[in-house]
C-alpha cells in the first residue's frame, strides 16, 4: 500500500494494524517514497487456560484397546 503523508497522520493506527497482518505500507511525500511501515514483530494470540472448557468430549471408547489389526500397523 502507498499512501500520502499527510493520510497517513489521520489513519496511523490503522496502518499500523495493516502493517502487523504482514502488508507493507509505503509512505510518500508529495510523489517520492520517504518511509516504509512494517511490522517489528507479528502478534501472537494471547493463550487463555480453559478457554475450551466444555467444548471438547472424549468419548468412553477413546481410551478402548485399539483392535490388534490396527495395533500391529503402529508397531511397524
């Protein structure tokens, strides 16, 4: 993305945003290329324990014997 200088005072924030998912952002003044934004560092998601806390059932039969067919493929 190119964009004018003074657009850019206005709508920093969103360029910044812009700049964090991975798009450059090349600021001009007048027609010249003066500055480029670009992320220092991508954000990682915030990791909440339990988040998933009663979305996920493990049914009775996961922890059955796998069949001896099936046990012998894995033991390959």
């Amino acid at each position: 993305m190119i964009i004018n200088l003074r657009v850019a005072e206005t709508q920093l924030s969103n360029l910044i945003d812009r700049a964090m998912e991975g798009e450059d952002v090349v600021i001009t003044r007048g027609s010249e290329p003066v500055a480029k934004l670009v992320a220092l560092k991508k954000a990682e998601p915030q990791r909440r324990p339990g988040s998933m806390k009663g979305e996920l059932v493990v049914p009775d039969e996961f922890f059955d014997p796998l069949p001896a067919d099936e046990l012998a493929r894995w033991e390959q």
